[in-house]
C-alpha cells in the first residue's frame, strides 16, 4: 500500500557515517532512504551573552538545504537574504532537542554549534538532522573527555527522532516524500534512548485525528527511535 | 500551589469582546487573565498566486506584540528589520490552525488574513490569538453570508487553543506567565468543537516527560478547550 | 460644512484614560473621535552610546500602527523588514517634540521610551500620539518622584499637538480622516503649556498658503492645544 | 557676531552652475557658501503603478551625502543597508515640495526624478537641493518643450527654500554649520516665486520659540528666498 | 619545498563523480586534495527578464560554503542575511567563465542554474567549482540532447580552471590551502579545452611580480588545465 | 578606426585636480575623458578588531556611483537596501590594489578609506578609481608625515591602473564606453611606479584571447601607466 512498498512500521534503510570531514570536532553523514544530511558539531569556548559567567554551556543548531537537493530547485536563502520560517521552525527544534540530553553544567561554558545541511531531501529532514546531529554532538564530547578539557559526561542519553502520519487513512511510520505531501496528519516525535518524550509534534494537514490515531503513531514512533538509537549505537563505536 | 490560587484544571477568567474596531470585517478583543489580545480579520477578494484559478480560498494569519506588551520592553520588530524566529513560528501555526476548521472550497477566491497583536502578555498568547482569531473569522465569515457573497458557511466548526505543562511537577490547565516561565513541560493543544486533535505540541523545557503525563495533559486540555467554545459561542451571538 | 457637522474651530471628543497596562511604568489609552492609541513609557537605567557619562538623560519614541488600524490593511512593517518612510518621520517628530518639555540634566542618566501604537486610526494619530504620549511621560517620571529616584521633576511643562488645515477653503482644527484625505494645506503644531510653540509644520497638498492663512492656522491650533491640555490635566489626577 | 561675519538678513555667496553632466536631461551644481549639491533631473516615459492611466505625471526626489562630504566620514548607507531617517524625511521634503509648482496633468505620464548628491556640507544642504533641484527640473521641462513632447509648460512658478534660525538669540537667514550646530530654534522655509508659501518647518532645538520670533523668520525667509529665486534666474537663461 | 610534497608543477589527486544526486537534471562531486565540491545543474524552460524574446538562453551560478567546511566555522550567510563579497565576486566568476564555453543560440531560451556548495574547503574552491560546474553543466545539456529538446550542442568546449601562485619564491600550481594562505602572488587561470585563455586574474598579496614571473604561472597553468580537462573527459563517457 | 578617433595605444585626456574638499585629509577629481570621480581619503586612529595591537595599519576602499552619472538612471544602492555585486568588486579590488604600495607598519595603527564617487562615467571607472585613490592616498600621508605623526614614509612608490581590451579585432588602450560595451575581451591592469604587476583581470566578454593577444594588451598598459603615473606626479607637487 505505501509507494515505497514498506509495511506500515518499517523504516527507510539507515546508514550513519561518522566522521566525514577534517575540520568539524563531530560530524556523520546520515542517510534515511534517499534523505542524505551532513551534520557537524562545531566547538567554540565561549557563550552566549546570556549564559557569561554561569558556568553553563550551550547546544545550539542550524539547518540549510542545498538549493538543489529538492526535486524543483529552491532559492538559495543567503541570495534572497532571509531564512524561510520553515528553516527557522525547524531549526530552533533540532537545539531545542538536542538540550534536552545534555547536562549543561558539565559541559561548561562552551558552546556545541550544531549544523545540518541537507544535501539530498525526500521527506524526514528534520528528523535525520536530528538523529545525525545527535551523532555529531556526541563525537564532539567525546574528544572533549578524550583531551581532558571535562571530566563529566555532559550528554545524559541517546536521542532520535522519526516522523509518523495518517497515509491513505492508515497510521504508517517514516514518512517519504511521496507520503509526506499527500498525508493527512503529521508529526515529528523526539525521544531519548530510555524512551522518554522530548517533543511530540502533531498537525492536521486536511484531516483532523482522534486521540486513538494519535496513541498509533507514538505506537510507531517508540518503535522507530529504538530502531534508530540502534543505528546510533553502531556508528559511534 | 499554583502562583494565582487556581485548581490545577481551571482556566483563568476569560472575555471576548467582538466587533472591537470599526474598520476590520471581524474583530475581537479576548482577555485570558491580563493577556490581552486584538484580533481581527480582514478580508481581499484575491489569492497568493499559487492559488489562482484553483476556486479555493486561503486563511492566513500574522502576529505581533506591542512593544511594551511584555513585562521588561521589546525591541520593535518593524526597527530590527525582521521578525524572531518565535514571531515566525507563531503566525504560521495561528494560520495553519484555523485553516483546519474552513472550507477553502465553500469560500471561494478570497483570502482572509488574521492579525492577532497582543496587547498585554502573560503566557498563553498564541492560544488566545488562535482563539479569538477564530471569532474575528467567524465575524468577518458570517458577513459574507450575510451579504450574500458566498451561499455555505466555510467554516466547519468552533476551534480554540490552550496550554497545558507539569508545573511544580503537577499537570496544570492553562498556564500564566509565572508557570510558564519555570515549567517543566510545556504543551499547546489545538482542538475542534467536535474534540477532534488540530495541532499537538509538547515540549520538554528542563524536563523529559513519560507518555502517562502526556495523557493526563490531553485531558486538561480537552476540558479547557469544551470551556473556551462555550465562551466562543456566548461572544457570536 | 465639515463632514463630522463640527464648527470650524472644534476638535473632536477627547479621553484619556491612564495606566492602561500593567507593565509600562505610565501608559494611556488616548482617544481623539474614532482615532485610538496606546502610548506607553518604557524606563530604562541607561542612556544611548553618545551619552554615556554626561549626565544627562534621554526621552525617544517609537511609532506604529496595527495593521488592520486603517480602513484597508496596510502590509505589517515587521513583515516587509523596514519601516516606511511616514513612520520614520512620526517617530522621529513625537520623541523630538517630548525632549522640548524635559529637562535631561534633572532625568540623569535614563532613557524613557514612548511607544506609539494606533490601535484605529481616524486622521491625526502623529497629534494623539503626542499629546498621549506624554502623558505616559508624565505618569513614568511621577513613578521615579514618588521613589525617590530623582528629586527634582524634570517634566517642565504640559505639551500637546493639534493638526489644523484648510479644508474647502475653511481653515479647520483637527482634521479627521475624511477632511485630512482632501485638505489643500495641512499643518502640526506642538505647543507648551504656556504657549509657546514647539514644533510647527505645514505643508502645501495640492494648494499653497499665504501667510494670512498660516496666522488663522495658528490661532486654530493654539484654542486646540489649550484644550488638550485641559484633558491631559484632568487624566493624571 | 555671526561666526561668518554675516549681517543678520544676508544669504552666503550663491553661485548655480547649469548642465553640469553629460547624461541627465537637466543638472546643476549649486553652491550655497560651502555647501555644494549636484542636482539631476532624470526623465522616464512611466509613472508609478498608482497614476497609470490616470494622465498625470509625478516629480520625486532622492538625497545622498557623499561619506565625506562632513567634516566626520559618515557611513555609506548603501553599506549599512539602509537610508538613515533624516535622509528620507529629507527626499520626501524635497519631492513634495516640488510637485507644488508643477501641473501634473500638463507633465502627462511622465516621472521626472530629482537626484541631490551632497558634495561637501556646510549647513543647509536640503534647503540648497530644493533650490538647486528646481533648476534641474525646469531645464529637463526645457527640454520637454522644445521637442514639442508637451506643449503647455507644467513649471507653474520658481520654488526656492532657505533655512533661518535663532542663533544667539537673534533670528538670523540662512545658517551654516557652526550656527546650525548650536542654534535654539531652526526652520526651513519654501515658497514660490510669488511668495505664497509651500512649507514651513520649525522646530525648537533647545529652545521653543513664541508666536512674534516666528512671525520674525518668517520674514528673514521672504528675504532669502526672493534672493534666491533672482540666482535661479540668471542661472536658466 | 612545498608542505604537501608535491612537485612544483603538480595538481593535488583529483577525482569527479557524476550524477551524485537524483533531483538534479546533472551534476558532481568534485574532489581536488582535500577540496570538494558538489556541483549541480538545474535547467528551467524560462530565462530572465532580460532576456525575454531573444532566442538566447543563459548559464549562470551560485556558490555557498557549508558553515564548517573551513577549519574555523564561518557564520552562515543565509543567518547573516548577506552574501559576503568573496561569495559574490566568486559567482560572478564562474556564471561568467561558462557562459564562454556556450552558445547560447543553441541553448534556447533556457537557463541553467549551476550551484556549487563547499562541503569540504583547502584551497581552490573556486577553481574547482567551475572545473566541476562544466560537468555539471554537459550532463545537464546531454539529457536535453538525448530527449531531443535541442539539436545543435551548445556547449562548444571543455573548460577548466586552476591557481597559480608565488610560494616561498617558487611559481607552484595548485596551491593548496597552507600554501594560499602564505602565498606572495596568487592567481586564477581559467581555459577552454583548445588553451584559449577565458579569464585571467593574477593578485599580490603582499609581493607584486613581474612580466616574467606572469609568463611562468600562465605555463603551469596551461600543464594543470590539461589534466584537468582530461579528468573531466575521464568523467563523463 | 576607435569611435573617438584615438591611436591605438592613446589615453584619453587626463586631469587630475587635488585638494577638491575642504573636510577630507587628501581629495582629488580625476578626470579621464568624460570619465569624472571624486576621491577622498578619510584618516581614522583606529583599525579594524583583526588588527588590534598589532602595529599594523590598514587601507580599505569603498566605491558608488550617482544614480545619474551613467546613461540611463541607475537605482540608487542605499534605496535598494544593498550593494550590487559589480561595486563589492570593484571596491575590494581598490582597495586590495592601494594595500600592495603602502607599508603597513610604517602607517601604523591607523586606518585610511578611500571612498571614490563617480560623478559621471563613461567607461574605466574603476581604473580611475585607483589612480585617483592614490593621489587622495598620498595626500593624507603627506599631511600625517607634515604633522610628525610618523616619521617614515608609508607609501612606497606610486600605482595606477588602465584598462585595455580587444576591440573590433584590435588590442586597445583605455576604453571608452562605446567601447567597452562591445569589446570581446576586457582587462583591468594596476601597477606600481617601477613597472611591478598588482593586478591583471582579463575576462572573454563574447571572444577567448590567446596568450599572445595577452601579451599585446599587457604592453599596452605598461605605457598606459608610465603615462598616468606621469599625471599623478604633476598632481601631487
């Protein structure tokens, strides 16, 4: 029934490369079916100005797409000198998240820039930002323990996130492209590793939901950031 | 426990003034506790161009905070040269909101724009803005019909919006700025007349939340919401 | 003759109703006929860059108008990222106008900032701010006499403005709308308490003007100025 | 007592020299003392959206400084981004005072735009764009005419401005820089060659002013402006 | 001599891989040493404005950096709301140099957008942004030949572009970054496949250079684009 | 067979009149043909953050154009709200190029902007721009070592600038505008005093050049320059 052919609980294939350039202190190339994101985590040890002298860090992140990584080409938003709200939405999420497993007290006043540009897109961008950036933050940290600049492990837990809608009246998880644009509900779900919820997202888009259809996709949803926290695992041996 | 003496599931007072200005074709003043909010809707008898020669009409939404709306002065967005990131966030889910209760079809080429711009601020005021935009909608709507202009009503039925957090580690209806300023979890809910699910936003600030908290919060804010409809349908009459 | 049946030399009903919100340190709700503001003084413990350590202090405005405050609704200033060249003007000309009252030596070294914001306009809203706005001027620095902040007030004088014109020939005092969209001469004057004048523009729309005419302007604009005051001096009671 | 040694009715040394470029379709160089203006008018077969079809013309202007024109570099604002407030206050003043002496229905669909580029400053540089802008004007309307493009002259009169003030307690024509910077009242008066008046602008820098100084500038103003108007003379011949 | 060990005279590995995206109409990954590059096509069936009713199509491209693609993150342009010079000298540069390998006759009334994104930056971005925008650019022209939507091949040549520069007193080619950030002398070489020379900049930054020393870096200029030109031969069957 | 009536290898008349504004620390008018710019040098006792405490001075350049100093009006830079990517090139080359004759230390920590402003152009302003910027240069170094402010002479030997280009077939020097808009190739040559290369652009516009075409036109800017250099040292007496 799904375009892709997939059952209604079964994610795209997932690979996570860690790793994939020279300069960032964190990076991964994370690929969701034909969504291909490169995160980077990029170290500074200074604050923001509202954290000087608290002795607290800071995770904070920003998204950009390729112009051309979508089907139609989009406009480059440095050329036409504004980010669309979509990428401001998007991108307050991922930092937002990402905060949420981090102890900011261990990490001292730093500041982990997250950036997420998404070289190819078909459907799930925010999500794979996510779980890449998760991936990206967490090398980072680790040469930070490596080097000895903290002794306490400031990331406090695994984080994904997976996108789950309402597909052709059926609660399917993972959402491509071809689903995305013509689901009737959407939402984006963030969980730790312990299973715990960090942001539940979920939005009519044509059609309204029930609380018995919104208990189905936090259902998928558990399922998929599982299957996802085991991709992370993987790639950060 | 709560700062203002409130039940854990009682909303703060609520007013809904319509019909406000003299030049809008809908408006009304809402007052939850001290946030004050004008709303009002303003009708074109033209599309954005990706809607041309469709037959469908659109619903679009903008919001604003008076400068000195807040507790310690903003600085205008209008000087600054652009809108924050929340400004952006707001509008688009005000906007997305109450195009899940019209008929673009039933309204025909015509687009009604919603300026939500609060007057006094504290907490909940993107679900008063969702709230009393969807009276300053219904107004400017029901003078169409009366006008004859369109023959079936576009809108499909009452929408209202509250917020609902774990506060003091309780699940608490409808949070003032004091709440919401130290909760742990913070939640919009935007939900039909008929009680079926719009929007759900849950977030964790500080806090990650287990999904039998996320239940509780969903029963707030239906009853929250059955009392803001009740308010709606008093203030149309 | 004139649209509102007013006698040349009326103004229109006047209200001035203080302390609308609770956060700005003074604030009113001035209402001159259908034209409605919202002026608010915002107290600040410093002053801009050029005068840092002079001792002295400084007293600016900001101007605005929500967008549905007009008949047909103007485009949102924050949205198009500047503003327009007439708001740059009005708020240039309020905070201009408040400085000739204020002696900024007895201020030291704080800013007060007037916010302006049309909540309906009907003609004359630059006038109503003004005279509103000091209002809120006045309220914010009796709050710093009252603690003790300062001890000598430098509020020195009551200062409010009135448009006048020539409307079908007639000169006219407080245009409205209806007479201000087809006036061949109209003009702004800011008076003192005692008289003596301010700030004075007038300006050819259409007609030119001799300087009999500008005389009866002025005789208009100072019966006009002597009634505000009066309303001003009835409001901070 | 004036810092030029000037009488307190004496205008600086005038000199307006006509087609000054190559390109435009009218210019002049004018030099008020050491205030020095390049004034061009600009020529286009098309009005703003607002006049199609409405057979009228329109007159604009646009005002820059050169970044070192003053005696302090100032920013460039096509750097910075944007055009300060006093800029655009000053190009509305110019343009509108202009259109006060051209019949828009004889110009026809027509925009003539009047460029003021400061070259040097010296106090008074809108009054000398005014003047100098008008010369660019009636040389492209020249132009106009003697091709037979139009056959009734759209000039209905010369237009001149002057800047006069209260220095030192004295009214006195036409300030410079260091009278302008220290003067307690200053305005800006234009008129037609008539003497019928366009504008008149005064504002208390300081210092406010009663009804008789004012009537005192006011004739300082015809003064220098008929002084003017005679220099705009010998310079089109 | 050299940090890399290379000969004077030689170019960093090279490697360009086709079609690295399914939405672009071409497109590659370019890697020069450490350099890559994503480059795509984008082929749209209008051209602009200027363009309109000529028969001529047109080439043009954008350039960006990935915020962490240099060893020190670089604010992303798209946050700072501009695009900085080196950006917009760097896309002016390489829409240009392909335009002179095309004739724009044969192309139609098409454009083709080249995007070249840095995702990984040591030296000769640029150099290697329109050395893989011709790939991207002849993949893209082949599709429209191959589904016969034009004849004639508008693109007349292969096109390449290497620097030169003066390092440590000796010409080198290719410099990579440890040596472009030391280098006296440094340069743009840009040619056709047939060693017509399309864009030559040379610049001191800290040395100037003589007649003799240009002739040098012309030469090994002229040895590196060969080689390049046979990798994008290479590339393309 | 030039459009002027000019030899092949003839400057056009050359005119460089200093000390044009009474408010800069160095000034000149070049005048090349009908080409004219204004060029200032503005001293500041302040560098910018990346060289604080360095002992290092800077020299930086910024460059516009009247809106009427072209043939049709061009829109003013500071209205559209940015600079076009034509002027960010050209003033970063001016600038770039005045850097490689000044000996940075001997400036000391100062900063000198030369703005240049085209007040009429008629092809090689940016070549104007460079030979007048030196002289503006030169002069507010000479009033610094007049001073005694520094002792050793930070400009090292003079610069200049010429374009050349191929122009119906034949290597030309000093373009004009009617030749410049139909040249095949266009080049913009800066050299020092002793005949040392700064800059060399040559750009295909239509036509690829070969090496000995380059050739040609580089002969022709060295006896371009020894030419200019001449002007500048009569200037400077």
């Amino acid at each position: 029934m799904r375009p892709s052919g997939r059952d209604l609980d079964s994610l795209r294939n997932i690979s996570i490369e860690p790793n994939v350039t020279k300069h960032a202190e964190g990076s991964c190339l994370i690929t969701i079916g034909d969504t291909r994101v490169i995160c980077t985590a990029s170290l500074e040890d200074r604050t923001p100005p509202f954290l000087r002298n608290t002795g607290l860090g800071w995770v904070t992140a920003e998204y950009g797409m390729l112009p051309r990584s979508t089907n139609t080409r989009m406009r480059r938003e440095s050329a036409s000198g504004k980010q669309q709200g979509r990428t401001i939405e998007i991108q307050r999420l991922i930092g937002r998240s990402l905060r949420a497993c981090v102890d900011r007290s261990a990490l001292g006043e730093r500041q982990i820039t997250i950036d997420c540009d998404v070289i190819q897109a078909d459907g799930g961008t925010r999500c794979a930002a996510i779980t890449g950036g998760w991936v990206a933050l967490r090398l980072a940290v680790n040469k930070l323990l490596k080097a000895g600049d903290i002794v306490s492990d400031p990331v406090t837990d695994y984080l994904a996130a997976v996108s789950c809608g309402i597909y052709a009246g059926q609660p399917v998880l993972d959402l491509d492209y071809a689903e995305d644009s013509s689901a009737g509900v959407d939402g984006n779900f963030i969980l730790l590793g312990s299973g715990r919820l960090v942001e539940v997202q979920m939005s009519a888009e044509g059609a309204t939901f029930s609380r018995t259809e919104m208990d189905k996709l936090m259902d998928l949803a558990e399922k998929g950031v599982s299957e996802l926290v085991a991709a992370q695992k993987a790639a950060i041996i």
